[in-house]
C-alpha cells in the first residue's frame, strides 16, 4: 500500500482533498493508494516561510507529499522556481517524494469549472463564469450566487460539493485540476 499525505492551505481542504484524491484513484483503478489525514499548512506565504519545518513534519508521517496550494493572485510558475530553490539549497532525504499541485486563484474555482455539483448542492441559478480561473474570490461568487439568506461555508461544503464533482467535466475545463491529477497520479 501506498501512503500519500496532502499538505492543504485550509480547514475545508482538510475534509475535502481527501475526497478528491479518493476520486482520482478510483478513475485510475488505483487501489493500492492511502491517503492520510492533510496536515493544513496554510497559505502559500506561510508555506514559504516555513517549508523546512512543514517538509520535514510531514515527511515523520510518509515518504510521499502532495502539496496542494491555492496560488491566490500569484503565478504558479514563479511559486514552483521559490519552492524548489528551497529544496535545491536544502535537499530533503533520497526518499521523500513530493509534489506540487497549484490551483490558479482558490480551491473552489473547481467548482466554477464543474458547475453541475455546485448548482445542485447550493442550489445556484443563472450562469456561472466563463474564465474561472479568473475569478478572484471564489467563494464571495458562490455566496452571492446562492439564495437569499445563505452562504457558501468551506468547512460545511467543500467536501460535499467536491464528492459530487465530474471529473471528466473538470479535466476538460480546469487546467488547475489536470495539473493536481498528473501530479498525483506521477506520486503514485
């Protein structure tokens, strides 16, 4: 069996980048994959600051590592160049695998891109975003999209929302999705 352990950004990512991975794995027939408890580092700052500290945390728990990280208003590239600058300056053991997964502005842009899950879920009307990955604020979309008198939670939706997403719907439209699967799957 092999043991992943995701390291997130927040306490919604904690309930639901299990699910998704659970996900992918069952796309791929891969049924040899573990996936613990995310450790949540939170955001890509901060991961900066103490990557060291996180890497190493992380890596007492499993030899394998997805990072997966929200890029906010950053480039993704240019957080992978900082990001691997430090682990070329301090290498971790030959034994530690680690991957980044970038998501292009936040986590619920996935759910911009496949919109099915999170029209039925928070019960939203009208058209959603074309360039989702443009769309800065996510989650303020979803709650002004939502009915009168209700808001889009992170640590009550993400993970409901992500169970019900069609991934062939997200490869299709959400780059950032391709990029967190191809990480995952070359990690496994």
């Amino acid at each position: 069996m092999i043991s992943v352990l995701p390291l997130v950004e927040g306490e919604g990512d904690v309930e639901a980048v299990p699910v998704l991975l659970r996900m992918i794995c069952a796309a791929h027939k891969r049924y040899d994959v573990d996936i613990c408890r995310p450790h949540r580092r939170g955001d890509i700052h901060k991961v900066h600051r103490r990557f060291h500290d996180f890497l190493h945390a992380g890596l007492n728990e499993a030899q394998r590592l997805l990072w997966i990280m929200d890029c906010d208003d950053g480039c993704p590239l240019e957080w992978l160049a900082k990001l691997e600058k430090l682990i070329q300056d301090n290498p971790p053991s030959p034994q530690c695998h680690l991957r980044f997964a970038f998501i292009v502005r936040e986590y619920e842009s996935l759910f911009l891109a496949e919109q099915t899950a999170a029209r039925e879920k928070l019960l939203i009307e009208g058209a959603f975003p074309a360039n989702v990955e443009a769309i800065r604020g996510a989650k303020e979309w979803l709650s002004a999209a939502m009915p009168a008198g209700r808001a889009y939670k992170e640590t009550l939706d993400q993970a409901a929302i992500t169970a019900q997403l069609n991934l062939t719907v997200l490869r299709q439209k959400s780059r950032s999705f391709r990029h967190l699967e191809s990480a995952f799957l070359s990690l496994i």
